[in-house]
C-alpha cells in the first residue's frame, strides 16, 4: 500500500493508494469528507476503517480523504476540489447539513454520487445514506437514563438538564428528537435545553454551569447529547463541588468517556464503531461502481439508507460490551488512574 500525504493549517488531507486482493473495479478517485476534528473518531476510526474496507474491495480506488476542522466554507473547497481530481463518488459527513443540500446537487449535476455519511442531508436527497439510528440514539440515552433515575428513587416531577448537539448539524436534531421522546414520555421535567454550536465541550460546559448556578441541586440527571458535551458538564459539576454528581449521559463511546464511566463519573454512553458504518459506505461506493443500485434498508429524508442499531454503555456492561467485544483494550482505556477500578469491574486482573 502507498500513502501521499499532505498536511496543511487548515485541514488534514490524505490520498491513498489502496492495492492487495480485491473485486475487480474499474479505476476510480472517491473522497472521503470528513466534518471536524474536534472529535478524533475520524483519524482513529471512521477513515481506517473506511481505507481498510476499500483495499479489499477495489484494488485500483483511490481515496482523497479530507477533514474541514468544523469550517464550512473550508468543506466547500475540499468539496469543489475532490470533485476537480475526478471523485466519481463522495462520501459526505457535512459540517453543515443545510449547506450541504448545495454540495449534492453540484455534485449530481456531474453524475458524481453523495453518500450522506453519520448526518444526513435533509433538503436535498443524496444517493444513499448510511449511519447509526441517531433518533434511536437519542431516545436510547435519555431512556436509560429515566429508568435509572425511577430505580434510584429519584421522585417524580425532578429536573434534568438537556443538553444537545451542534444546531447545524441534522443528525444532531435526529438525537435531540428522540430525547425529547423520552423525557416527555417520563416523570420527571426539562429545566433547560441548549443546542451546542459545533458540538464544542467548552460551550456545554459554558451552559451547564450556568444552569448549575440556577437550579442547584434541582439537576437530578443531564442528558447530554455525546461525550464531548457530557465531559463538559461534568467539568462544569466538578468545578461547583457538586457531590454526588447526577446521572449524566453521552454518546459515542470515546475512550476519555469510557474512563468517566468507569470511575462513576458519566453514567451512559453509546457505543457505534464507526469501523460498521465506515465499511457499509465503502460497500456502498463499490456498489455504485459497479452501476448497480444499492439496496435501501429503510428511508430517511426521501433518502435510500441504512441505519444500524447501536448499544448502551454502562458500569454495569462496560466489559461485555467494550472490552470483550474488543471495541476497546483495558491497555488503552485503564491507564494509571482507573486501573483500580478497572480490576472492580473486572477489566483487569
């Protein structure tokens, strides 16, 4: 396998040569488009796994991945660019869900193929999309989090806090929605609500302290939407002396998450390999190659798709599901701090 690599300021690119055995496939450019880097799932998970499923699949492909550090107009460029280098198809996780609709109409407009990867692109339909089940994500967090709040004895009528992902980002509607599902489903009352721009932990962190100041000890439990901003408010907790903290919930099974967990600071997290929806974008690209349709397992936003089911993380399966599914090893997450209680849990010896 060959690798170019070009690093610049404001993005990170790479092109990958891909050779070994794979499918015979006519030669093909396909860009990888990735929306921030706030997050490291995409340089750690999300391309490795998309690279790895392609050399098996397409042995002449060349990838163009590319990662707009959260700039939409930087996405549109590495956009307009991969589209000059001769990407035939576009694997899209938009900065911008609104701002993308613009992306797939350019791009059909040239016969070049979107797949929507992890958001969704609402106002124009892409040619297929492939994620987790977001609106199911929501719904999942904030659901376990109600059930262990009522096995807690936490009375009817208790607040929460809702704290909600990136207002420009579709997916991040999909979870709000079915969060919003659960908790109006249960008991217990919203105190506030806050849509975090950019998904920044520093701004959830921001909002929750602000909320901690107003409500005190009326926060019985926060959902929060992912890890980043679960991470910033049990910062924001930590900085007001709260003790015990709230239930607080996350989203993506981030290794900083699964130590929060382990210590019994973050109550809930999910846990999606983005290496599952990684590969069925690569299938799915393949597939298009070939001049075949791929198969829709479901719709979404007049879009053919395929959404998988993701599971919910706690202390209580954090080995089954983490460690003995080796999603994770207790190398990288039980560091010095947690290993104590990593060998309470049984993830060490």
């Amino acid at each position: 396998m060959t690798f170019r690599i070009s690093l610049a300021a404001t993005s990170l690119s790479m092109t990958v040569l891909l050779g070994g055995t794979a499918l015979a496939q006519e030669a093909a450019t396909i860009a990888f488009l990735m929306p921030d880097q706030a997050s490291t799932r995409y340089e750690q998970h999300d391309f490795p796994g998309f690279k790895a499923a392609l050399e098996e699949l397409c042995a002449d492909c060349t990838v163009i991945y590319q990662n707009a550090n959260g700039d939409v107009s930087l996405q549109q460029q590495q956009f307009n660019s991969v589209i000059a280098q001769g990407a035939k198809i576009v694997v899209l996780d938009p900065v911008d869900s609104a701002a993308a609709a613009g992306l797939v109409q350019m791009a059909q407009s040239q016969d070049v193929k979107i797949i929507a990867y992890d958001r969704p692109i609402p106002d124009m339909p892409a040619d297929y999309y492939v994620s987790f089940d977001n609106k199911g994500i929501g719904q999942a967090i904030a659901q376990s989090l109600v059930d262990h709040m009522k096995a807690e004895g936490v009375e009817a009528g208790a607040g929460v806090l809702q704290i909600n992902g990136s207002p420009t980002d579709a997916a991040a509607g999909l979870i709000r929605d079915g969060i919003d599902a659960a908790l109006d489903g249960s008991d217990y009352k919203t105190l506030a609500e806050y849509d975090t721009p950019d998904w920044a932990p520093p701004k959830a962190q921001e909002f929750a302290a602000g909320q901690i100041n107003r409500f005190g000890a009326d926060i019985k439990g926060i959902v929060a939407a992912n890890d980043g901003t679960a991470g910033g408010a049990i910062a924001a907790l930590k900085a007001a002396g709260v003790d015990p903290l709230p239930p607080v919930t996350g989203n993506d099974a981030t290794i900083a998450a699964l130590q929060l967990i382990i210590a019994g600071d973050q109550y809930n997290t999910i846990s999606k390999p983005s290496e599952i929806v990684a590969r069925a974008a690569a299938e799915v690209a393949v597939t298009f190659l070939k001049g075949e349709t791929p198969e829709a397992k479901t719709t979404l936003y007049d879009t053919p798709s395929e959404l998988f089911v993701p599971a919910v993380v706690t202390r209580e399966n954090i080995k089954a599901e983490i460690f003995d599914k080796g999603i994770q090893t207790p190398e990288e997450v039980c560091t010095a701090d947690y290993a104590d209680a990593c060998r309470e849990l049984g993830i060490l010896q």
